[in-house]
C-alpha cells in the first residue's frame, strides 16, 4: 500500500500563485542590465606586457597580444551596450621631441594587429628626458563591442608617433566597464 502525502489545498494553491507571479515578474523584467568592470591592467602587468617601447615616427612598435579571460557565462543573445576604457599611461621619453600616442586592439583571435584599433589613447607632445602621464578615458568602437559577449579576449597596445621620439609607453592603470543588455527570454 503506497500512502500518499499532499499539500493542504490552501497551500498548494497559494505555492501555484507564487509560481505564476514569479514567471509573470520574471517575463516582465526579462531585460536588465548586466555591468562588468574588469582590470586590464592586472593581465597586462602579470604578463610583462604594461609598456611598449616606441621609436617615432615608427607605428609599429608593439606587444605582443596578452588574453583577458572574462565570465563564461554564455551570454550569446545579449547586447553590450558600451564599454568604457579607463586608465593612465606615462610616456617616458629617453630621447628627441615629437608627439606620442597609444592604440588598443582588441579581438577574440591572438591576431589583434590585423584590425583597426578598438580605442586610441590622443598623441601628446613629448620632450628629451622628461615624462608625460595622460589619464584617458573613452568609449570602445562600436564594431568591437559584441567580442564582449565572449569568455575570453585577447588585448594588444601600440604606441605610434610622430618627430624623433625615442622612449617607453608605461601603463599605470586600464580598466573596461562592460554594459550588458541581458535577453533571458
């Protein structure tokens, strides 16, 4: 003889409630956003890869491309609204005058350098044996946005410019904030 166990009515009816409500709450907020903020910097740093020597007018000079693991979290049917890029680079310039600059690439393939730069860092004037720190900040380009929704990217630095400038590009900080569109349903 099998017994059997059932819920009072009262409380299976009211279970059955709470389960509608929450698949009618869940249906009306199937949009939300999702919002990363990952240290670049970190990666780059333990890898030996922060700075990138640069003789101008050479645009040339580069890393060699470093991976940024993000969340395997399977985001294939969001949206990356923006991604934000912050940070700092000095330009220790050893030698000659000119303006410098640095380019970031970003892809989901090691072959960074094939494509144009997801973010530039603007040239500023650099002098013999002196130092220029330049905070940026700006939006990622609009094509690289969706390499976001992978696990992993792979991010290369290039320092271009222009005179006779012989130096070092240092970064002392990077940082993407990542703005997702989720689409649960």
């Amino acid at each position: 003889m099998i017994m059997r166990t059932a819920l009072p009515r009262t409380v299976a009816r009211r279970l059955r409630l709470a389960i509608a409500a929450g698949v009618v709450l869940a249906a009306g907020c199937g949009v939300g956003r999702t919002i990363f903020d990952v240290d670049v910097y970190s990666f780059l740093q333990d890898a030996g890869s922060d700075s990138v020597p640069y003789i101008a007018p050479s645009p040339f000079d580069t890393i060699p491309p470093q991976l940024v693991n993000l969340l395997p979290i399977g985001l294939g049917s969001s949206v990356v609204e923006s991604v934000t890029v912050s940070g700092t680079v000095d330009f220790v310039n050893q030698l000659g005058s000119g303006t410098v600059g640095l380019e970031l690439y970003i892809d989901t393939v090691a072959d960074v350098y094939a494509g144009p730069p997801a973010f530039a860092v603007t040239p500023v004037a650099v002098t013999p044996g002196n130092t220029s720190t330049t905070p940026f900040q700006g939006e990622v380009a609009a094509l690289a946005r969706q390499l976001f929704l992978s696990d992993k990217v792979y991010v290369g630095m290039r320092a271009v410019g222009s005179g006779t400038a012989v130096g070092t590009a240092r970064l002392s900080a990077l940082r993407l904030r990542i703005v997702i569109q989720d689409q649960i349903f």
